[in-house]
DNA sequence: AACCAATCTGGACGATGCTTAGATAACGCA
DNA sequence: TGCGTTATCTAAGCATCGTCCAGATTGGTT
C-alpha cells in the first residue's frame, strides 16, 4: 500500500475529502476526463476503492464536489475580468473572453462541470444569488444603465451565457483553426465572435 | 423491421449494422445516454455481446453512426424551418428555434452527437458543405442581402450556431421554467431569448 | 480504561469494453 | 453440383469499473 503522493499514511487519512477532491482533479488535467474512474481517485489518494464511500455517497457527488469547485473558480475568474476595465460595453466583452478562456484552460473541468449539471437538469443554484451568472447579469444591467426590465434582463443574461457556453464547448474545434489564425490568434477570434452577440441593441436603444 | 427479440433468427443476422444503430437510438430514447452500452445494443439487437465488433471498431464508432443519424436529421429540420417563411428575419428567428427544439425532442440523441465531437474536438466535415451549419450561414448571408464579407458571415454564423448550441444544451434546466410561464410556454421563451442575439446588427446597418 | 462511532481494508458481485478461438453459413468458382 | 474461401456469429475469458459488505483499526468521549 503507500501508493501515497508522500510517506506512508497513517491508517486514518486525516482530510480525505480534501484528498480526494485534488486526487480527481489531478487526473482530470493529465489524464482527462475518461480517466476518472473512482478507483483511479483512490489509487491517486493511496487509499482503498473502497475508502472514498464513507466521504461521497456515490462517484456522482465526487464529482459534484468538483464541479463546485470548478464554478468558484469560474467565478474568480470572471470577477477579474470584470474589474479590467471602466468602459462597461468593452466589459461585457472581457467576461465573454474570460469565461471562454477558463474552458479552454480547463477543458476536463469545464466538462465536468456541465456534465453534472445536465444530469441534474440545472445549473448550480449558487450561480443565481452571488455566482459567475450573477456577474453576467449586473454587467449586462450597468450597459442598460438600470433602465432595463426584470424579464429584459433575465432574458440577455440568458442569451449571453448560453453563446458563452457555445463557445466555450467548441473553442478548440479544428474547423476554427483558420479563422483564428486569419484573425492573428484565438483571443482576436473570442472578441470578433462575440462583436456579433448583440445583447445590448435593446438596450442601447433604450438609453439613445 | 423484425429485430427478432421474439422468432428465431437465423445465424446470420442480414443486416446487423441497420439493427445495431436502430437498437441504439431505441434504447438512447427509452432508458438515456448513461444505459446506452454495447452490450445492451448487443441484447437489444438478439445477438451476442461479440458480434457488434464485426461492423464497428469499437463503441464509439457505433456511437458515430448514430450521431451520423442525429446530424442529418438535424439537417432535415433545419431545412423544413427555413421553408417556414419567406420574411428572412423570421427565418432566422426560425431557424434557431427549430434547432432547440431538435434538441428538446431528441435530447439523448443530441448528447451523442456533441459528445462524439468534443471527443473528436471537431463538427462533422459534412456540416460545412451542405449540413445544418451551411444552413444557417446561407440564411444569414440573406439577412445580410450578399453584401456580407466572408469573414463577417463565418464569424456571425459561428455566433449564432455557439448561442444555438447552448441554449440546446440548457433549455431544459429548471431555472428557466418560471420565466417560460412568465412568457406563455417554452417557444416564446426561445423566441424571445433569439430575440436578444443580434447577430444581425453589422448585417442590417451596411444594409441601411 | 473502556467503549463508541468514524474511518479504512480486503474481498466480492455484477456489469462493462474488448479480445481470442472456434463454429456456422453464405458466396464464388470449379 | 460440390468445395473452399471468407464474412459473420458465439462462447469464453480478461481487466476494469461502481458499489456493497464484514471485519479491522483508530480517535474521541466518558
């Protein structure tokens, strides 16, 4: 046994909950996502396949605890992007590219992320009250300087998230590779792509 | 087409291809993407766990085919949409409507086919010559009256197809229902969230 | 010191994807 | 018509998976 990342362990791990977490997203970033199995986690943890079952009730709410910490991440991510500038309509553009990036970045994360959530048939509910989808919603409003609607607001919130969500599942397709290349690099190509999402003509319109 | 769960069949099958995709699809509609096993096609099919092996390298090239499947059907629906009006606004608006709901009716279907090109990290080739994706950028250069620039099409296409996919991909997350009621059933919602994807702005101002 | 509850192990069960060896039958050619 | 070649199918088996169980170990309470 000691298959452990360290010297051998004492029979009672300590934090494996912790442990196991960071076992998983290892295997995620090198070996991706088919790689995970939860025997592979344990292996990773030094720990018996049967050790994770007194932590997680099933592999489902490991990864569960993963993809939360995956949209915190998110979260921070997209909070970043959204202090780099002043100019609110070159904001809104620096969310979209931000939130893209962090797929690209984490493509195995992201896909577990989206993963659970399609199985439950929901996003995290987190999102709505102080999470990365909340942070869409009150750049889009400050475009709208305030003047927009609940339902107006709900609405580009959605319609900007769902293309995010396009875009972040097909960055990497090979069938863009030109288009990024022609356009001098795969950022230049994120910020033309969404110079087409025109989730603030409503809202313009209302300010003009 | 007598998959002969019941008679006795003969020990050559005829066309066992045919009857492995078809008992795919059937059990991806009834039991869902997680109980699609190549053996359940197998059992599905009246034959045993071995012998898919002789038409498909492996699972995912059975998976492959069906997902071949989905994508022409795709494609079908697509076109029936675009038939549906002559105002190519409208069409458009259709159009991205008619993907979604593809994508409502046939949700395992619709899980494949993405899955199977996030493995590949690429569409189907087909698409770009005359598939779905074509479609919806010829629709597109007719919003714009011929006078869009190659660049501007494939980026505007890329934008509407990423905002299509997801929202495909989350129409049926249970944050959305309250604001579907709000708005009087699920296509007005479809509607009214195309309604803030401008990916006409560009196209209608170097046409005014 | 003694007990309890939490934690971990070893072993097992059924199911999966896939391989191999051998059985069967359809087809082309004499 | 007969025969061999080849495609197709079965049976059995391997490694791995998710999950459960009985029993061993331990830290925390009293």
């Amino acid at each position: 046994m000691s298959t452990a990342t360290a010297e051998s362990r004492p029979y009672h791990h300590g934090d494996l909950s912790r442990a196991l977490v960071d076992a998983a997203r290892k295997i995620l970033e090198t070996d991706g996502p088919a790689a995970l199995s939860l025997r592979a986690v344990a292996r990773e943890a030094g720990v018996s396949p049967a050790a994770p079952y007194h932590h997680f009730k099933d592999k489902a709410e490991l990864l569960e605890a993963v993809a939360h910490e995956g949209w915190h991440e998110l979260d921070v991510a997209l909070s970043t992007a959204r202090a780099s500038t002043e100019d609110p309509r070159a904001r809104m553009t620096n969310l979209g590219v931000a939130y893209v990036c962090f797929a690209r970045d984490n493509p195995a994360l992201y896909r577990v992320m989206y993963d659970r959530s399609r199985d439950k048939d929901a996003l995290p509910d987190q999102l709505k009250d102080d999470g990365a989808y909340c942070q869409v919603r009150d750049t889009i409003n400050e475009n709208g300087g305030g003047h927009v609607s609940d339902i107006d607001l709900e609405l580009a919130t959605i319609a900007a998230w769902c293309a995010g969500h396009g875009l972040a599942e097909m960055i990497g397709f090979k069938q863009f590779a030109p288009l990024k290349e022609l356009l001098g690099g795969e950022e230049a190509f994120l910020r033309a792509v969404f110079e087409h999402l025109g989730m603030f003509a409503k809202f313009t319109a209302i300010q003009d």
